[in-house]
C-alpha cells in the first residue's frame, strides 16, 4: 500500500530495502527523505538506505503532492475531517501525519493547506507477538482491563492488533468491538474483519464510538489505540458498565503513567487491571514487563 503513494524514484529505492522491515516514511519539503528501518533512521538513496546525506533522495512539492492525491483520490475535501486532526488514513492500515499551515475561521480550525512535511508510517502484522502475554490478559473466559504503553513507534497498535487475534482465536463467541479511530488496526489484516464476532468502527471518535458502541452492539471487550486525557471518562463508564477495555498509551516506561496527571485518574481508580510496556529498541510488540492494578510487575 505504501508504494502506491510514492513516485518511481521513491519505489525504485524501496524496492532495494526488505519491506516488512519498514516502519517510517518522512517527506520534508526540499529535504532529503528519511526512511525508518528496523526502528531506526536512514536516508533514503536511490540503491536503498544510506548513511551519506549527499546520496539521499531530495523531497521535492511533487512528491508531496503525489502522495496527497493518492491518498485522497484527488479529492482532498473528502479528507478535510481527518486532516484538520493532522493525518490521513490510507488504505492497508497506513497512515499519513501532516504539517503546514493552519487556517482558521475565528477559533475553529478549518484545514491546513501548504503541506510540506508528511510521516508515512508503515504497519505490519507480527504474529503471535502478543501470545506471551494472553495468560496474563485473560483468565477463564475474562478479560482484564489492559493498557499497553510504549513511546512511539514500538507496536503499540501490532500488538493490540494481534491481541484481537488471539482473543477470537482462544473465545471463538467473545463479541469484540474495535475502535479503530485512524483506520490502523485493522486496515492492514483482514482477517479480523472477516470474522463473524468482530465489529470494527472506523472514522469514529472515541466519545460516539463508546457512548454508542456499547448501547447498540453490546460488546463483551472493546479494544482502541491511543488515548488521551480526554478519553478516560468514556473508558470508566464502559469498565462500569461491564464492558472490558484494551486500550494503548503513549508513555517511555512504567513511572510515566505515575508522572503524567493527565493519566492520574487512571491510577486513582484503578480503571485498569494490566499495564503492558513494550520497548523502543526491541521488535514490534515485543513485551519487556507486565504490571497489575498496583504496577506491581508479574512477568518479563
């Protein structure tokens, strides 16, 4: 899906590097571009990746405005929703950050236009990366509440993506609700989509996807990416509500979920029952600690 968005130069070059190990793709305008690899960053050259800024690729308004295009099928209106949010869901899972220049009508927020810097962002399915965890996750057909943190970029969303998988395969009539707001979870696996007991809200902000998800699909485990301070309300109500939460956050280890005090009422409700860290500098959703209620570690 990512060569789709990119002009032959750019494809020529990737084509030199093994896909499944891409992970970024930065775009900045009249800059040589930077390719994510294997978690960490290259120039991009036209034989591959290099080290030498004098090889790299050179983005030019063209690349940019090719990847726009595709991306929106040449109508960038249709899209306007999601890039006054900063990004672009594209088809596979990827999505597209953005940046340039905010227009506003009074204090709303209307479109950026001049977009000069892109960070495509690559999604790949690591099966079973989250199967060492699920005896810690689910226990006699229940799930635990579960929060999976990692800073940016090291699998938050594969994990909770092969997370789905696993608790389909092991509860074969558990109905899941994915709450998949940038349209990553499960654009890039089809197989969640297909199976009968998934529902799958995409597009969908966190608020109507949980205030209405829960009163008309009656979900057993509702599983989204990436929430915020403004999120935690909807996640109790639906914990109260019977309804158990997976859900991933931005954090660097297991004291920043104590430091944040955006993140402080989670502690103090103890809305979750598992805090899951993944690590920067390790593979795709791979685990390096398992925390209770109390953030007690349990498993390695």
């Amino acid at each position: 899906m990512l060569l789709d968005l990119l002009n032959s130069e750019i494809k020529n070059a990737i084509n030199n590097i093994d896909y499944n190990s891409i992970t970024e793709l930065r775009l900045r305008l009249n800059s040589p571009i930077i390719i994510g690899v294997c978690g960490q960053y290259h120039y991009l050259a036209n034989y591959g990746i290099t080290e030498n800024v004098g090889s790299a690729i050179i983005c030019r308004q063209s690349t940019i405005d090719r990847v726009i295009e595709v991306a929106s099928n040449n109508c960038l209106y249709t899209i306007n929703d999601q890039i006054i949010n900063g990004y672009i869901a594209y088809k596979g899972g990827v999505r597209i950050g953005v940046a340039g220049d905010f227009v506003y009508n009074g204090d709303k927020l209307v479109t950026i236009k001049n977009i000069n810097s892109l960070n495509i962002r690559v999604p790949h399915s690591v099966n079973n990366c989250s199967l060492s965890t699920y005896q810690y996750i689910a226990s006699n057909n229940k799930i635990y509440n579960t929060l999976v943190l990692s800073p940016a970029g090291a699998g938050k969303t594969t994990y909770i993506r092969d997370l789905a998988k696993q608790m389909l395969k092991h509860n074969k009539y558990i109905n899941l609700l994915i709450v998949d707001e940038r349209c990553e979870i499960t654009g890039v696996n089809d197989r969640i989509s297909n199976i009968p007991t998934c529902d799958i809200l995409t597009n969908c902000n966190k608020k109507y996807a949980f205030d209405n998800g829960i009163r008309s699909l009656r979900p057993d485990v509702i599983i989204t990416d990436e929430i915020g301070s403004g999120d935690i309300d909807y996640i109790a109500n639906a914990i109260t509500s019977g309804v158990s939460v997976i859900a991933t956050v931005h954090a660097s280890n297991i004291n920043d979920i104590r430091c944040k005090p955006q993140l402080s009422k989670i502690l103090e409700n103890k809305l979750f029952d598992r805090y899951i860290l993944l690590g920067a500098n390790s593979k795709p959703g791979e685990m390096l600690g398992i925390y209770n209620e109390n953030l007690e570690c349990i498993g390695i």
